[in-house]
C-alpha cells in the first residue's frame, strides 16, 4: 500500500475512517494537522522462534496407521520443498564428509515417507544439521525462514516419538548423529556428547559393533550401517581426546566399501582416509590419549606405525574437495597426538625422522599444514563445523611447546611457523573458547607476542567442556 492510501495519523489514531484527502474531511473540520507520520506495520509471515515451536509442541498427537508410527498431525511439519532444498545442499557440500545417503535415496525417502516419523525426523535432523554446518537458512515459499536451529529444536520436540527402545532402526541412530552435529556447532557439547552416546547405545543394542550382525543384511543396508558405524566411531574417539571419556566402539567391524560412482560429490575415497587415519592408531591410542598414561598395547613400534602409514598423503583422494581438507587435517592431528602422547613415554626419543629429535615434529607438520592450507580456498573450512579449529589449535599448541627448546636459528625458524599457523588459527571460527583461551596464555607464558591483526572469532554460546565429564 503506497502512502497516499494511507489513513492520516489523526484518523488512525481516533479509529475512525479516513477518506484519505490531503487534508482529510475529518482534519479540516476539527481544524488538526493532518500528516502521514506513523509507518504501517510490516506484513507478511514471521519467522518462527522456539517458544512457539514448544506451545505447538504441547498439541502433538500421535497417529497409529497399522502399527505404523506416523508423524504428529497437529505437529507443524517442515514442508517438504524446504527439506528438499536441505537435502541438496547436503549432497553438493557435506556427503563426502558425513555420507550416508545419497540425494537421489533421500529423495525418494521424502517422498515416499514423509508421514512415517522416524524417516521424518532423519530428514529434519538432517536439514538442521546441513543448514548449522554452513550457517545459512532456507525459505519456504511463503517466505518462511527455517534456520538449523529451527528445525533442531522441532526435531527434539518430536524425540518422544521416536524414542522407542525395543528396536535399533537406523533412522533412529542417524537422527540421533545428526542432532549430535547441530550441537556440537551450537557449542553446547554436553548435548552432543550425550546425544552421540544414544545413537552408540542403539548401534549395541543392535548388535551392529559385530561383524556377525552384518552377514545377513542386504548389501545396501550394510553399506549405510557401516558408514554410520565409522562416523560415530570417529566421533566418540574424539571426545575420547578432549573431554576425557572412553572410547568403546572399536574397528573391528569392517569398513563400507568403495562404491563406482559417476558423480565425485558421491565419491567415498575421502571418508575411508578417514576412517583410516582413525583407526590406524587403535582403541589403545585414544585410551592412552583419555587417561595421558601409555599402557602396554601403546610402544613405541605401534606409534611408529601410526607415524609412517599416516606421513604421506594418499593419491587416491581428489585435491582440494571437502573430504580432502578433513583427511589432511585429520592427519596432521593424530601425528601431533602422537608425538604428545611421546612425551608421556619415559626414556622414549620419537627419531621417526631422519636424524631429527622429537622437538623437530611439530615444525614438520605445522609446515605440511600450512602448505595445504597456502592452495586451500577460504571456504572449504567453514562446512566442517568445529573440526577443523580444533585440529588446527592442537598442531598450534605442540608447537608452542618446543619453540623454545631450540638454538638460535632453529628457533627463528619454528617462531616464523608459528605465525603463520597462528594467523590462520585465529582466522578461523571458534566454538570452544576455553582451548583458544589456554593457547593465547600458553603464548604469553612462553614469552611469545604474535602480533595477530585479526580479532578472535569466538561463538559467545559457547559452553565449559568440562561440565560434560561423566
């Protein structure tokens, strides 16, 4: 509506009609000054905050259609257009980093059950965890904007339809690891440790941590259940690292296979790197790493090994894709994990390289760091959630350690690296605000100044890690 076909301030203000005139009839005869000054009010839908989604939440019912759980009909359903944009944007920029099912499976999940509540509640999962990994928002086409965080919280709205314990689907795991992945980039990790560990408690119950559960399956649903094994298997051997709780799934299970695609968005190549870089170590590793105590499975031989099958980079993945930015630094991670847990081995030199003590390490591997990231666009970083801050502050850390153990002009040197590393550590987006803050005093400590023009970017929701410590 244009302001000429507005009603006057004074009319709008006595409720009466205006006949819109300049000056109105109204005006002119009781001698007032009549002006349009009062903008209308915005019309059009409204975004839709969490404290609706719970009072809609509150009128949920539960349909029963041949034993068949369907979703609540007075819930407030995700359009289905609105998934769908999700589920392509998943496939262009996340498959090869968490794949499960391909656009073309879920596609026809969408369309063909929409109304059955556990495949409902993975495709939203899905969505929320799509949409909070890239920080970005879909609109449906009323105009609707539906956020990760939206459509997270309608998810947990709806758990206790899902939350039958008498059976293992997988659509129940993978809602569960997907919520994991919108918390863990809401920062909250209490929420997302405790979530991993509901999709781990389903996978035992099932009795998908052995091999022998596998054998009778259909080759498709072996292949999506053992994608889904790795994935949470990485993610609790994560946590095992920097949150201290145990790691119970291990590889025992065989890996997914590789798969012949035409499309190299569906290419597994860089995910069983991944899993590799994960599992090369062992259960052993990552209890050692929990507890900062070497047992006796961990020697120096089998740190050796993790050292030399994870020095080079594998050829069979396609350079500069998301998967190969999360394999380098999943790589660069577990050697610097390595040459920590060296440190807690008494008596133990880490002489894996040519004539080169333990302290020479990290400046290697910050330098293959910073050569992948020198060709690597800025972009690629920001699909891997909290990751890849992570990982890149644990190699910025091991190399705070040393930097002071050296001469001269190897000191200069490893103080160059550090700058450089530090620069794009900082360049990055942080949610644990606590490791970054142990680093910048781990700086000051040392006597080291890094002249960083770039303020920290830090998420401010961000919880203390420590509290998730059972």
């Amino acid at each position: 509506m244009s302001i000429a076909r507005q009603s006057c301030d004074c009319c709008r203000v006595r409720r009466v009609k205006c006949d819109r005139n300049k000056p109105c009839s109204r005006c002119h005869q009781r001698n007032l000054n009549c002006i349009l000054s009062r903008p209308l009010k915005k019309r059009g839908p409204k975004s839709i905050r969490a404290k609706s989604l719970r009072k809609i939440a509150e009128v949920q019912m539960v349909s029963m259609n041949s034993n068949i759980m369907v979703t609540p009909v007075a819930l407030m359903k995700v359009p289905k257009k609105v998934i769908e944009q999700c589920l392509r944007l998943y496939q262009d920029n996340l498959y090869v980093i968490w794949p499960m099912l391909s656009y073309d499976d879920l596609h026809k999940l969408l369309e063909e059950k929409y109304d059955d509540c556990y495949t409902y509640c993975f495709l939203v999962s899905l969505s929320a965890a799509t949409l909070s990994d890239l920080q970005t928002e879909i609109r449906s086409e009323e105009g609707v904007p539906f956020t990760g965080e939206q459509l997270c919280s309608l998810c947990m709205l709806s758990r206790q339809f899902i939350d039958d314990l008498s059976n293992s689907d997988i659509f129940r795991i993978m809602t569960y690891y997907c919520l994991h992945r919108c918390y863990a980039q809401f920062a909250d990790t209490r929420t997302s440790y405790r979530l991993s560990c509901e999709a781990i408690g389903i996978i035992k119950m099932g009795g998908f941590h052995r091999e022998e559960t596998y054998e009778f399956l259909p080759f498709g649903e072996q292949q999506l259940r053992r994608k889904v094994y790795y994935l949470l298997l990485m993610t609790e051997r994560y946590y095992a690292v920097y949150f201290h709780v145990v790691a119970s799934l291990d590889a025992i299970v065989a890996p997914p296979l590789p798969e012949i695609v035409t499309d190299p968005r569906l290419s597994l190549e860089s995910f069983l790197e991944v899993i590799r870089v994960f599992t090369v170590p062992g259960k052993c590793f990552f209890d050692a790493l929990r507890t900062n105590c070497v047992n006796d499975s961990c020697t120096e031989e089998s740190l050796r090994r993790i050292w030399n099958e994870l020095h080079t980079v594998s050829l069979a993945v396609k350079p500069w894709s998301y998967g190969y930015i999360d394999f380098l630094f999943s790589r660069h991670w577990v050697r610097t994990l390595a040459w920590k847990l060296v440190l807690h081995m008494k008596g133990m030199r880490m002489n894996f390289l040519s004539s080169a003590s333990s302290t020479h390490i990290p400046v290697k591997i910050a330098r293959d760091m910073l050569g992948d990231t020198f060709l690597t666009p800025k972009n690629l970083y920001d699909v891997h959630g909290p990751g890849i801050p992570m990982k890149a502050l644990e190699i910025a850390n091991a190399l705070v350690d040393v930097v002071n153990k050296y001469d001269h002009n190897m000191k200069l040197e490893a103080w160059n690296v550090l700058y450089d590393v530090s620069k794009f550590v900082f360049s990055l987006k942080h949610c644990n605000n606590k490791m970054v803050e142990m680093f910048s005093t781990k700086c000051q400590n040392a006597l080291i100044t890094l002249p960083i023009s770039k303020p920290l970017q830090l998420n401010h929701n961000s919880k203390n890690d420590e509290s998730i410590v059972p």
